[in-house]
C-alpha cells in the first residue's frame, strides 16, 4: 500500500491527523459497543508512545452538515481515554480558531479528538476549502478508517491532496485479509449470507458466485430469493421488486453445477414481530399469509451446519433472523456455532453479523471481524475504495 511503513514513520513532535471511524452506537449518552473503538486503540497508542501529537477524526451518525446536540463526540472521547488508558481532549469543533488553539496547546503524546467532521457539510461533500482547513492542522495523514473508506469525504480523500498521506494499521490489516479470503482462498470456501435486502447485495452474490463452493443464504435476502422462486412467503421482509432476485435465481441455476446455493427449507415464523410472540416451525411452502419469517427453522439450521462444516474459509455476512430477539436468533447462533466448530479462516464483514458474533460469545474466535460493513462489501463486490485510492495516488502511498 505504501512506501514508507505506517510503524518507520517518523511521528515524534508531529501533529499526525488520524482519520478512524467511531462511529458507535450511543444510549442515554454512552458507548454500548466498543468494537470500534478497541480495534482504533493500538494505532492510537502507537502514535502516542512514539512522540506525535494525535488528533483523532471521526463521524457519528448523520447529521447532514449541521450539529446535532446528541451526535457530540464527547462520549466517545471519555470512552476512547478509557481504552486507550490516557487522556482524550475533546475539541470543540473540527476545524477553525479554537481547535488550532487546542492544538497548539499539545504536548508530544497528547491525544486531541475532533468534533464531528459531519457538522460540517464540507465534510461529505469532499469540499476542497474543508479538506484543506482540517489538513493546516497537523503535518501528516493516517487513514484508518476502513469503515468509511468507500466514501468520497473530505477527511477521506480531500485532505491526501494537501498532506503527506498513509495507510493505518487496521486499514491495511482489513484489506489484507479481505484479499486473503477473495483471492487465495484455503478450499472448500463457503459464503454465509443473510441480513435485509438482496437489491443490496446483487453485485457480492454476483462476485461470491464466481468464486465460492458453496453458499447458504437466510434472512430477509433469502426470503426475497423464494417469492421470486414462487414461494409465499406471507408478510415476511423482503424486497418489493422481485425482478434482480429473480435475476439472481437464473444465476444461481446456471452456476449450480460448480456453486452448491443453500436456502432455507423451513423457518421460525410469526404473525408478529415481538420478543413473546407465538412462534411455530413450519416448512418453506406452509407460511401462511398473515405470517412473516423470522429465523431459519431447526432443519435448515443443521443443513447449513453441515455444509459450513466442510470448509476451510468462510465469509460471514449478514444473521439468518431478527438474531436481537432471543426468540428469533437461534440460526444466526447455530450458523456461528458451525463456523467456529469448522475451525475455518472466518472473516465477519461487520454490521449486524460482528453484532451477533458478540451477542453470542463468539467474536474471539473468529479470525477477523471487520470494522467494516458497507465498504466491505464494496471490497467484496470487487469496487475500488475511494479513501484507499486515494492513498495509492498520493506521494506518501
């Protein structure tokens, strides 16, 4: 990625601008994950211990260039300085006087955290004024963001134009073992797939049905996979317009000599969604209409087993139900339960699957869990990353 190694940089008595995504989910003012931020932390560190002045930049939420009180980074800073186990100013915006000041004010070590880069609508924009005013404060530029690295902002692609720029450690670990799996995969290489729509994912099925041994599909994307095999899925979730998922099915038909497709053949269904909602098993062509879908049924969950413990790869993308519901998250637990009982490389592509990864204790035994989720998927799909194109094309990449 790049020609100077992110650990050879010389940081002591600069002001190194580091680009992470913190962007956690906040309740009554506190973190309640700290994935993201744990995965920032030796990167942080790193800087710190070397001597540079850290001044750490993040969005949180959307609030669409203007500030929103609750979208503060202030609970993410005394959350950061507790992982991190030194201190985290907090600054009291992005760019102008003020912060110029603060950062003035650093000693070598010192950890600064901007406010959030998206009160600003320069910041998604990739205005070059924006980008331009966030580079004047610091000498060099550390990407890594992997989160946020298929996004064209300022503080991902402007700012490498005016400062020498690099690649983070975690950013550059993520596309290390995302090339891994994609392109030396240890075989059998299975995909497990779930979550909401297939219209989101029509270009990763496409790519996965290139190179993949098999493939086992639940949630709402499989769901939208049966009403487009003719299948009445009842009120389940799926996607309003069936014409790419029957796209997908034609597709899935004409690789199936070299690609096993897996879909549910029965499921946990109910006529609501609620944690004690009524629930029965039932097979794929007995939903009824007034019925949705919730999670894959016990059959489907030992057919996937079977076929996830064959492999020796595996990428986990998306959970088989509504997993947050105890009622409902028996087959997103049983997929991981077949993951980690394969011994498989497993890589998580973030979101929802590294949330139920966690909820069910097994986040540490997983090779990778992405801090990804859309831009792993752009990755996976096969799109160049605008945030790392933009480091390969500057003179400190």
């Amino acid at each position: 990625m790049t020609a100077v190694r992110f650990d050879d940089l010389d940081v002591k008595g600069k002001r190194v601008l580091v680009r992470e995504d913190l962007n956690v989910p906040l309740e009554g003012g506190r973190v309640t994950d700290m994935t993201r931020i744990d995965a920032a932390v030796p990167t942080l560190r790193s800087l710190s211990d070397r001597g540079a002045k850290v001044i750490v930049m993040s969005h949180l939420g959307r609030p669409e260039g203007k500030v929103v009180e609750n979208l503060r980074l202030a609970p993410v800073a005394e959350a950061l300085a507790q992982a991190l186990g030194r201190p985290v100013r907090m600054a009291p915006d992005s760019i102008g006087a003020a912060v110029r000041a603060a950062i003035a004010q650093m000693s070598d070590g010192d950890v600064l955290l901007l406010e959030n880069l998206r009160f600003h609508p320069g910041e998604e924009a990739n205005d070059p004024a924006f980008a331009k005013s966030l580079a004047e404060l610091g000498d060099l530029y550390v990407n890594d963001a992997f989160g946020t690295a298929h996004r064209a902002h300022a503080s991902t692609v402007g700012i490498t134009r005016d400062l020498p720029s690099y690649a983070g450690p975690l950013l550059t670990s993520e596309l290390e073992i995302l090339d891994r799996v994609l392109l030396h995969p240890e075989r059998p290489f299975i995909a497990v797939l779930g979550g909401a729509k297939v219209s989101d994912k029509i270009g990763v099925i496409d790519r996965l049905l290139m190179i993949c041994d098999a493939i086992v599909i639940g949630g709402g994307m499989a769901n939208t996979l049966l009403a487009a095999q003719g299948f009445d899925v009842g009120k389940s979730l799926r996607d309003s317009d069936l014409a790419p998922a029957k796209t997908i099915v034609h597709e899935i038909e004409h690789e199936a000599a070299k690609v096993d497709v897996h879909l549910p053949s029965d499921a946990v269904v109910a006529k609501e969604l609620s944690p004690d909602a009524e629930t029965r098993d039932a097979d794929i062509d007995q939903i009824a209409p007034d019925e949705m879908i919730l999670d894959i049924g016990p059959g489907t969950a030992m057919d996937f087993r079977g076929v996830i413990l064959e492999a020796k790869t595996v990428l986990w993308n998306g959970p088989m139900g509504v997993f947050e519901m105890d009622a409902f998250g028996a087959g997103t637990e049983a997929v991981g339960q077949a993951i980690v009982d394969s011994g498989a490389v497993c890589v998580v592509g973030g979101g929802d699957s590294a949330a139920a990864a966690h909820k069910f204790g097994f986040a540490d035994k997983m090779t990778h869990i992405s801090t990804g989720g859309g831009a792993t998927l752009e990755y996976i799909e096969g799109k160049e990353l605008p945030g790392v194109a933009a480091l390969r094309s500057t003179a400190g990449a």
